[in-house]
C-alpha cells in the first residue's frame, strides 16, 4: 500500500512562486520514481516532472526553466519549485510513485495563479 500526501498549494500572483511537497509511505520499489501530474478544468492531465531515486529528472516542455523538482530519499519525499508562474499553470496537481512510472496517486492539491 502506497499513501502520498500533497501539500503546498494555493494562490499566487503570475510571477510568483509556489513550492509544492508530497511525503510518501510504502516500499522502496513502489517510489522509485516520483513525480507530478496536473489537471486544469476541462483539459487532460499533463505529466509535469518525474525524478528517479537517482535524481534524473525529465519536464514537460511546458515547464522546462520555471519547474525543479527534486526528492529527499531519506524522507521518501518529492519537491516541486514552481518559479515565474503563469495563469496557465493553474491546476489540481497530484503526487505519484511507482516502479517505473507513476502507478499510484495522491490526492491532489489547487495551485491557482491569478493574472
């Protein structure tokens, strides 16, 4: 059983920033990876960041230059800086874990950017 509990979420103004953490429970196998999705209304959900046990992070080309994710092993803990946000990153966003991808999810946490 993997849990993954998100916090960090809110309101910010475009060009703020938002730091975003998820703490995970389960084996070790079962968070090898981590990372983050998002979901705007009435939009499909966006695969944001995903970083390895050993720190190899991938980005959505949306993202790339304003997003770092990074994780605390020893926590079993991913980060997700949110820097220069727009309008447009406004979302639900979830925590997932998994194996080789992300297989398991959190409940979400609102990340609202007002123009």
């Amino acid at each position: 059983q993997v849990q993954l509990v998100e916090s960090g979420g809110g309101l910010m103004q475009a060009g703020g920033s938002l730091r975003l953490s998820c703490a995970a429970s389960g084996s070790s196998i079962s968070i090898s990876v981590m990372g983050w999705y998002r979901q705007a209304p009435g939009k499909q959900r966006e695969l944001v960041a995903t970083i390895t046990r050993g720190g190899s992070a991938n980005y959505a080309d949306s993202v790339k230059g304003r997003f770092t994710i990074s994780r605390t092993n020893a926590k079993n803990t991913v980060y997700l800086q949110m820097n220069s946000l727009k309008p447009e990153d406004t979302a639900v966003y979830y925590c997932g874990s998994g194996p080789l991808g992300l297989i398991y999810w959190g409940q979400g946490t609102q990340v609202t950017v007002s123009s």
